[in-house]
C-alpha cells in the first residue's frame, strides 16, 4: 500500500491563504534486476532475456532521439530530446550582428518524458493510499545562501573536500536542494569552490 501526505504550497492562494496538496511518499526505488525478475515471473521469458530486450530498447529510443525524433512507446509514453547550451558558450541575443552558436555550444542535457494516459490511468487503477503517519522534512531556511556559502568555505579551510552529505549537514538543506545548490556554487568561479568527480563520487573543493 502506498501512503500520501498534504503538503504546504511554498505559494498561498489568491486569497493569500495557505493551499495543501497530496504527495506520495516513496520509499524505494524499483531497478532492471528487480523489474526483470517480476516480468521473468509471469511469463516466458528469462530474468536475462528481459535484461537484453530492455537495454536494446533504451538504445533504440536513444538513437531516434539522436536522429531529431520524439519517440512514443504505446502505453508507456512520449521521450522528447532538451537542448542545451555548453558550459562556456553565450547565449544567442538575436541581435543581427551578434555572435551565432553553431552546433559544437549544442549538446542534448536532457529527455522530457510525457507518460502515456494508459499508463497513469493504470497506477492509480493499482494505487491503494492511506495517508502517512509521517510529515515530510522540509529544508532548512535558518540560513541564506550567502550565509551558506560561507559555511562551505570555513569547512573547505578545514577539510580536503566537501561532499553532499557534509553540506547537508552543515546547512540543514535536503539532499536534492544541497546537491543543486552546490553545483550551482561550482558554477560560478566567484564562489571560490570548485567541482570534482561524477555521480555518487562526485565531491567540492577549494577553486
């Protein structure tokens, strides 16, 4: 069963009052093994079998997408490829004398994914909710970025690296908004850190 909780919007309503929407709570992730084994188990098809067909899949859906397509998969839905600007480049102002992007300041940062009706339509048909016992943990906003930013220098005179999780604590902000906050530092070389590594290893230093 899963089980949802009424949030406050961070904007009030016309009336200024205070507006609470549903959010479900998740608790865990489902991976390619997991998924695998659960088709493998109804139906004919081996946990491997499954595996391969959907890494060919992704593949497949990556290549149209490289080829300038969206790509729709009935009853799942509709991959849309994002463009993005380079690190380092300008954006283009339109002005006719202004400088053009060609396509080596282009790179595809993202895919949208627009979920087929089917396929919300069979969540919820397979959703049972019951309301969480438990509130959800809201970030930190006893300091300001400024204030946080600082906080980060002070650790870094102290300490080879900064991570994540060091910031977390330090600040008192959520994972997702720690780890956007910090990139966002590491961006901006006025900020005095710098960035280091990828993914899970993915680490801050002193610029």
């Amino acid at each position: 069963m899963a089980s949802y909780e009424m949030q406050e919007s961070n904007l009030p309503n016309e009336e200024g009052m205070r507006v609470l929407f549903p959010r479900m709570r998740l608790w865990g992730q489902l991976n390619l093994d997991q998924i695998a084994e659960s088709i493998s188990r109804s139906s004919t098809f081996s946990v491997g079998d499954v595996k391969g067909v959907v890494r060919a899949l992704s593949e497949t859906v990556a290549a149209g997408m490289g080829e300038g397509r969206s790509v729709k998969i009935e009853g799942l839905g509709v991959f849309t490829p994002v463009l993005g600007l380079r690190k380092g480049f300008e954006r283009e102002t339109g002005e006719a004398d202004a400088t053009r992007r060609n396509a080596a300041g282009i790179y595809v940062k993202g895919v949208r994914f627009k979920a087929d009706k089917h396929l919300v339509e069979q969540t919820d048909d397979r959703c049972s909710l019951e309301r969480s016992t438990r509130k959800f943990r809201k970030s930190s906003a006893r300091y300001t970025p400024e204030e946080r930013l600082q906080m980060a220098r002070d650790y870094l005179e102290e300490h080879p690296f900064l991570s994540v999780a060091d910031y977390c604590r330090l600040t008192g902000l959520l994972r997702n908004l720690a780890a956007q906050e910090l990139k966002r530092w590491a961006d901006d070389e006025a900020s005095g850190l710098a960035g280091k590594g990828s993914g899970t290893h993915r680490v801050y230093v002193k610029r």
